[in-house]
C-alpha cells in the first residue's frame, strides 16, 4: 500500500515590511529566503531528519507494531528509525510542492484485516511526518517572529537615541 501526501509550501508575506528589506521578501533582510523550492527543500531536510523521524516513530508507536519492546529502548528506537526511513520518501516536485510517500506491504496471503491494518498505519505514518512538518514550520515561524521582533526593538531603541540626541542639539542650537 502506498500513502501519499502532497503539501504546499509555507506562505510567508508580510507586506507592511516589504519596505525593509528591498523587495526581495519580508524577512530578506535577515538572510532568510522565502522561495517556494527553496522551503520545500528545506523541508525536505527537515522532515528527513533523525529528529523528525524519532518524534513520528514515538507518534505512531511504531516500537509497538514492529514488536521491539523486548529490545533495549536505543536499539529497538534505532531499528524503529531505520525502517521508517526504509519506506518513506520525501520529494520536491513542481513549484515547490513536497510530497511524502509512505509504502507499507502485508504478508503474501494477508487476511482483509491485515490488509486494512497496513494500509491505515502507512497512512498514519504520512500524517504523522505532515503533523511533525506543521511542528517544525511553527516553530521556526516562532523563532523567525522572535528574530523580527528583536531587530524591530533595537532599531527602535536606536531610533529614539537619535531622537533625543537631535531634538538635545536642537535646543542648544536656539
């Protein structure tokens, strides 16, 4: 069985700073690019991370129905991480589209139950990488906001420094 998720990449506009950083996206001015491929490539990373991947194989308590409890926890996260990886697939396609493709087989004379049991966990598998890329893309919205927000706060401050010098020149000029 195969699921497939294709995504959009992140929007990312903001025109009250189009301003600030020369027309080349709201947040160029600190090194940040906002190209479709270039975020869906960056996802693509991301999402095949080995932190992304330990977070989905504890999301979908993959130790569990790969039967690795008896295992120590390293080994039996390990084997977990090596075979999600083994049947996942990110891919970049047009226009920055990332699509996530999850494969999951039975036995060869599987019962329909066995059937259905693959087919929702390969499915749960795929939501639970567009869950994580969610987690991620709030996250580094997050930090991006904190980022602004620092800039936007020192420039200000510097701004009012200028302010009072100006305005104190001001008064002793008259």
């Amino acid at each position: 069985y195969v699921a497939r998720c294709t995504m959009l990449p992140p929007v990312e506009s903001s025109p009250s700073l189009i301003g600030l950083s020369g027309g080349q996206g709201p947040l160029a001015f600190l090194g940040i690019q906002s190209d479709a491929t270039n975020s869906a490539q960056l996802f693509q990373q991301i999402l095949s991370s080995r932190t992304v991947t330990e977070a989905v194989v504890e999301q979908v308590r993959a130790r569990e129905w790969l039967k690795l409890q008896d295992r120590p926890d390293r080994a039996a996260l390990e084997t977990a991480v090596r075979i999600l990886r083994g049947v996942t697939r990110f891919d970049v396609k047009e226009a920055g589209m990332l699509e996530i493709t999850v494969r999951a087989s039975t036995s060869w004379f599987a019962s329909g139950a066995e059937d259905e049991i693959v087919r929702r966990r390969a499915a749960e598998i795929a939501d639970a990488f567009v869950q994580q890329r969610d987690r991620v893309n709030r996250e580094k919205n997050l930090s991006r906001a904190k980022q602004l927000r620092g800039y936007l706060e020192r420039q200000l401050e510097d701004n009012l420094v200028t302010l009072r010098t100006l305005g104190d020149e001001l008064t002793r000029f008259r």
